[in-house]
C-alpha cells in the first residue's frame, strides 16, 4: 500500500483540496509554490498510462477544476502539469502555479511552510 492509498483511507492526514469516488485533491507536502497540489486515482497504479483512457480523461478534467482555483486565488500565468511519479508508486500528476519556465524545476529547493500555511493555502483552495 502507497503512502497516496494511505491518505485515500484516511491513515495518513493530508491536506485535502476535493475528492470524487475516483480521484482525490491534496497539497504537497514539499511543495514547489504555494498551491503546488497532486491529483491521484484512487485506484492504485503505479504508472500514469496503465489507467483506462476512460480514467485519464476523467483524472484531468478533475484536475482542470482545481487548476482553475489555483489559477483564481494565485494569479500564475500558468498552471503546469507534471507527471512524474518517481518517488511515490502510485500515478499522480503535479499542479504547480507557473509564473517563470524554472518554476517547475523539481531539483529546486521545496518550500517550508508552517502548518497554519497549509491550512491557509488548503482553505483557499476548496
């Protein structure tokens, strides 16, 4: 079981931003910006690309309804979207305001921020 399935069951608090009976919302826990937030299935595939098309598809319009609450309450000039997946076997993409093309450069250092932070980011964001 992933550390993603543990926070769907509800073993592992997260910052939950919206969920679905499929795909679930949470802030990063190391974030790259304030608003950096996964969007994970439910369904617990390791890679992106084994999901149905069906659940892909689903999985980003899904996404496109947070992206937009990033984009209202952050004012990026993009929302950037990354799969990358190493560290967690479980598919996810990235949602990560853009304002600079370095800004989605996941070697950068992560921002450290206060748990009030993230309640703060977290309720601005549902």
């Amino acid at each position: 079981m992933t550390i993603f399935s543990k926070i769907i069951a509800g073993e592992i608090p997260a910052y939950k931003i919206d969920e679905n009976e499929r795909f679930i919302a949470f802030l990063d826990v190391r974030p790259l910006a304030k608003g950096h937030t996964l969007v994970v299935p439910k369904q617990e595939v390791d890679n992106l690309f084994d999901l149905s098309d069906t659940d892909i598809a689903d999985m980003m319009v899904f996404a496109k309804s947070i992206a937009r609450r990033i984009e209202k309450v952050y004012k990026p000039r993009k929302v950037g979207v990354a799969v990358i997946g190493l560290e967690v076997p479980h598919a996810h993409i990235h949602l990560v305001p853009l304002n600079h093309e370095g800004d989605l450069d996941f070697s950068k250092p992560r921002l450290e921020l206060s748990p009030e932070e993230y309640l703060e980011i977290q309720t601005s964001l549902q």
